[in-house]
C-alpha cells in the first residue's frame, strides 16, 4: 500500500481512517426524523421544513407512486430544479 502523505496535513484530533456504517439514504431518514423530529433538514428560500414533515412528505408521494403502480425496478426520472420537492421525489422514489 502506498503511503497517504497527505495525513501529515490533517488536524491532529482528525482520525486516518472512519468506521461507516451500512444503511441505507431512507434509513438515514428514519433515523434522522425519529432523533430529530423539528430540526431543519431542508432549507429554501428562508423556508423551513423538519425532519418529520420531510419524512411525512416522502411517504405521501411513494405512497401516491406506488399508486400509480411504481414498484421495485421501475425506472423512474426525476427532471425538476433545485429545491426541497427534488429532495423529495428523490427519498420517494428510493
């Protein structure tokens, strides 16, 4: 293995190495809206929304795509700009 000479430039309390976790981006949700229900997760244009209305938001819409017959291996395309309901549609879809 090659030596990493770029650790001599981090701080001296920055580990080498990190442990990640394996879980998944809707698990992340879960856990995030469960330990931080009323805590910003999006911010847009000086408008807030928690974790909880971001995780209620996701169900609403992969409930409307299932529905609408999306189901596991459907491709489905995201076109929008960049704001809260692409964040949404994204989580929804997963």
């Amino acid at each position: 293995m090659e030596p990493r000479i770029w650790l001599q430039h981090y701080d001296q309390d920055v580990p080498p190495d990190i442990t990640v976790r394996e879980v998944t981006l809707p698990g992340l949700l879960r856990e995030s809206a469960a330990q931080y229900p009323s805590q910003p997760a999006l911010i847009f244009l000086n408008a807030t929304v928690t974790y909880r209305e971001f995780q209620d938001a996701v169900h609403r819409l992969a409930t409307a795509l299932a529905k609408l017959g999306v189901e596991k291996g459907t491709r489905v395309a995201i076109q929008m700009p960049n704001m809260p309901q692409s964040v949404i549609a994204y989580y929804a879809t997963l």
